[in-house]
C-alpha cells in the first residue's frame, strides 16, 4: 500500500468538499442519522464513516497508517459510485445527498 498512498491521499481529498466542522455539524443533524444502511449499534455505515472522516482530516499526513489509508480508499469509490447514482430533479433535500454528505462529500458544492 506503501506506493500508491500519495494516489490515494489525492484522490480523497479530492471527494472531500467539506470541512471537518461542515461534516461534524452535518453528523449532528436528523436528516444525517435518518439515510443510510444501519449497522449492529444503530448508527449507519455512512454515519460512522463521517466520524472517522473528521478523526482522518485532523490527522497528520505523516501519522495517518495502513488502515487509515483503507478507509481513505472505501470513501473515495463509495463517493464515486454514489455520484454515478445521481438521480434526477432537485437533490437539496434527498436521501441521496443527505448519504453522500454522511461521507464528506456535498454534491451541491
């Protein structure tokens, strides 16, 4: 993994349109804890991604480890094939955007 953390590191931040408040701020709201498919202690997957989302973007490059770097990936090609779901008409207040924002990801920015 070591060779292509610089690919990885780029391309996350890349999908990351929101700061760690923006998203930390969004994990607080209903509409953030009402999508997403729910895990063993209630909290949806994508829930929990934010909040280690946040932990990642306070985090020092040089600090960040082989796990992290793994969830870096997960959150890039879920954004990815998220966005290739786009549906049609207004997504202000959908399902859909309300999930990719649990990711750290606004498709409205």
């Amino acid at each position: 993994m070591a060779e292509d953390r610089e690919q990885i590191w780029s391309e996350f931040r890349e999908v990351i349109n929101m700061t760690p408040k923006q998203l930390r701020d969004w994990l607080d709201t209903d509409e953030s804890q009402s999508v997403g498919q729910k895990s063993g202690d209630d909290e949806s997957v994508g829930h929990h991604s934010g909040r280690r989302i946040v932990e990642l973007l306070g985090t020092k490059k040089a600090d960040l480890g082989d796990d992290d770097y793994a969830h870096m990936r997960k959150v890039v090609g879920y954004v990815h094939r998220h966005l290739a779901q786009r549906p049609s008409g207004d997504v202000t207040d959908t399902p859909w955007r309300y999930s990719l924002m649990n990711w750290g990801h606004d498709p409205k920015r």
